[in-house]
C-alpha cells in the first residue's frame, strides 16, 4: 500500500505535536509501506508555488513553498488552484492508495479534490478546531474561549486578516465591537463564504478521525456526521523511553514543556508559581517562544510574569531528548486555555511515569482523572493552579497514588496498525463502487 500524507508544516521546519506525532507515524509506516508526506514552506528566496523532492530521515518529502504573496483575496489563502495544480502532479508522481491529510491550514483545502478525481479515499485526522476556526483554537482576541463559530463572533478575529483584501473604509477600524461589524456586508459575505466552504468540504472526506470526545463532539456540531467521524487515540513513541530512569528528588520538581504562546498559558503556570517557596518547588519551562496571533509582546509579557527563582526558562530540546528531560520532573503541569485536543505532552509524560496537573477542559480533561492520574484545575485560574501544586508540595503520597494509577499509552505500532485497517477498509470499499 502506498500512503501520502499532508501537513501545514514539518520537521526540521517546525517541531509541533502535530508534526512530531507525523513523524514518528511515517517512521512505523515505512517499515512495511511506502509512504511520503506533502507539506508547506515559506522561503521568499523561492518561486512561488516550487515543490522541492526531498526526504527527512528516510522518507521522501515535497515541499511545496507558498508565501502566499501571490493572494490577492481572502478566499485565495485558504484555497489556492494553483496549489491544487502542483499537488496534482505529486498525486500523479507518487501513485497512492490512500491520502491522509492533517492539516491544510496555508495549503488549498481544494486539494482534496484532486484526490477524489483519481479516486483516492481521503482520510482527515482532526488535530485542532482549523476547519471551523481559522485560527485554530476556537480562542478570542480577547483570550476567551468560543463555543463555536458564527459570522459576527468570527469577524471579531478575522478583520485584521480580511481587510488587506477589501477597498479601504476610512470608517472601518479594525477593532469594532460585534454589533458594529455587523454593519460591514463584504466582510461578513467572506466569512460566510469560508463557513459555507468548509461545510461542504465534508463531502471530499471518507472518513474523519478525533483524538478526543471533546474534538469530536464539536465537529458532530459543526456538521459531520457521527458515522464519518470516529474515535482514535494518538499513538506514541515509546522506543524514546527505553533506559528511562527517574531518581527521587528533595524539592518537588515541576514541568512545563511546549510551545511557549499564550494559548498554552504558561502564563497561567509563572503566577500560579508566585508564591511558592523555592526551597519547597522548582518550575523548570521547556520550550521555545513562538509567535500568536495578536501577541507579539508574549516573551516579554511571561518574563516579567517570573518572580519566583525558583523557576528557570530551560529553552527548547530535540524531540529525541524528551525522557532526559521528564527524568528531571516530577509533576507536568499542562495549562492550556484553549481546548486542546490530545496533548502530546501528557502521554509522554504518561510514558514516563510522570503524573499531570491540567486545565478541566477538553482532551485534557478525558486524559487527567482527577485524583486518580493526575490533577485538575480551574482552566485560567492561577489561584487554583497554586492550590493544587501546593497540595502536591504538602502530600508527596499522593504524588505516589497518582504516580501508581497512570495508565498505559498506546504504542506508535499499535496505532500505524490500526490506521492499516482504516486504509485497506476504505481502499475496498472504494475498489468495490468501482
């Protein structure tokens, strides 16, 4: 069986959760399929719309470079034609059974449907909230979650990003309340347009897959069918582990490790940790800072957020190296505010024996049973975030019950094998309407 699998981004361009649990899925893959992945770059040094053959430990890459320069619309930055073409080419190059799609976010969501014309079935694995949020994380300017698309709710993020392709409206500004953009009928036409698109881009998908009950409940809301959206948990590489050792530790050790923007509320974790005594706890934070919309400021705004010498900025790691890293953490604290999905960071942690405190809302809440494998906390909260690490810091026996109560994490193989029988089921049923 041959598969092709897309994504926005990719290593060593981007190290995401996405990306990394991309990766680590190929590599399975490869041992017993052929398999290539389809993914974006942006180098301005490039012509517009070039697809670089490459490959990346072993597996054959294209690259296909869209700076999105050449958009002269909002329609045109998420479905391109001309995306569609060289795409084309690769499907005609590579010949696959199965196209396996991640995320189309700078890409063309029309893509698919040049899969569909040379009848490949189309798998989607749902990893953020993009197909109804064009931002990604169903998260407001104002950092407040959103139950779910509408045309004034999405003007309210969308405006910066719609006026570079409107005439220019000496009264518009780009902040206006909801009612206000209400007013305006072209933007809101463009967001409808994108609404109405995406709605109908179900019907190019044979099968979607959720890593959460939370994700999935709220695609089922958003229009697909429950028949064509299932349940599958993320698979894991649980080779990195292999001589993992973790040794006892006088202060408790707290762990941050991810990408550090606001969506993920480390800033939550740095205030919730003013007020700890340092002899008590230590916050190590992993990650690199990378950029969000409308927070530029970000860096400046978590450091200033630091009081506590106790805690320390570490900076980012290699994937490879994550099991040094959680032998050195006792407790993971995973503070996003939005509604994450399926953390890569709690089952590696899960790997490692490494009890989570979380948020109480989204995949995160389905994989931190509170009280038995971890803790939960008021999403947001820095107050309640600093009971329950000083809970942690009082009862070390606790620490230990949770620690004793982690479940198992399903292996990367079991996943790849699993994802085998969707392939070769969708492939025959696709073989037999033929």
């Amino acid at each position: 069986m041959n598969i092709i699998q897309i994504i926005h981004t990719f290593p060593p361009q981007s190290v995401g959760g996405s990306e990394f649990y991309l990766l680590a899925l190929c590599q399975e893959l490869m041992a017993r399929r052929q398999v290539s992945v389809f993914y974006r770059i942006a180098d301005p040094a490039l012509p517009e719309y070039a697809v670089v053959k490459d490959t990346y430990q072993g597996l054959p890459v294209y690259k296909l470079n869209h700076t999105l320069r050449e958009a002269d619309s909002f329609e045109r930055t998420y479905r391109d034609t001309l995306v569609d073409r060289e795409f084309g080419k690769v499907l005609d190059e590579v010949q696959p059974d199965i196209l396996h799609v991640h995320h189309l976010t700078c890409l063309s969501t029309t893509m698919l449907e040049e899969a569909r014309a040379r009848g490949i079935p189309v798998v989607y694995t749902l990893h953020d909230y993009w197909l109804m949020c064009h931002l990604g994380q169903l998260l407001t300017p104002e950092l407040k979650r959103c139950n779910g698309p509408s045309v004034p709710g999405c003007l309210q993020c969308l405006t910066p990003r719609l006026a570079p392709y409107r005439p220019v409206n000496e009264h518009l500004q780009l902040w206006q309340s909801a009612d206000e953009l209400r007013l305006d009928p072209e933007m809101a036409f463009q967001v409808e347009e994108r609404l109405r698109h995406f709605r109908a881009l179900i019907a190019q998908v044979d099968l979607f897959i959720a890593p959460s009950w939370s994700l999935r409940k709220r695609f089922i809301q958003f229009g697909i069918p429950p028949e064509k959206v299932m349940l599958l948990r993320n698979g894991y590489q649980d080779g990195l582990f292999n001589g993992y050792r973790r040794e006892p530790s006088a202060r408790l050790r707290f762990g941050y490790i991810g990408n550090l923007m606001v969506s993920k509320g480390a800033h939550v974790l740095a205030e919730a940790f003013d007020g700890i005594r340092q002899e008590d706890a230590e916050l190590k934070i992993y990650g690199d800072f990378v950029p969000y919309h409308f927070y530029e400021s970000y860096p400046e705004h978590l450091r200033g957020l630091i009081s506590n010498s106790g805690v320390r900025l570490m900076g980012g790691f290699r994937h490879e190296e994550i099991a040094s890293v959680l032998e050195g953490i006792d407790v993971m604290v995973v503070p996003s505010i939005w509604y994450e999905n399926s953390p890569l960071t709690i089952q590696e942690a899960f790997l490692g024996g490494v009890p989570v405190v979380a948020s109480n809302i989204g995949g995160m809440a389905e994989l931190v049973k509170d009280g038995v494998n971890g803790l939960l906390f008021q999403v947001g909260d820095p107050r309640d975030l600093r009971r329950v690490l000083i809970r942690l810091i009082e009862d070390r026996a606790l620490l230990d019950r949770l620690r004793a109560r982690i479940p198992p994490v399903t292996s990367m193989k079991r996943h790849a094998e699993e994802l085998e029988r969707i392939y070769h089921a969708l492939r025959h049923a696709r073989t037999a309407v033929r």
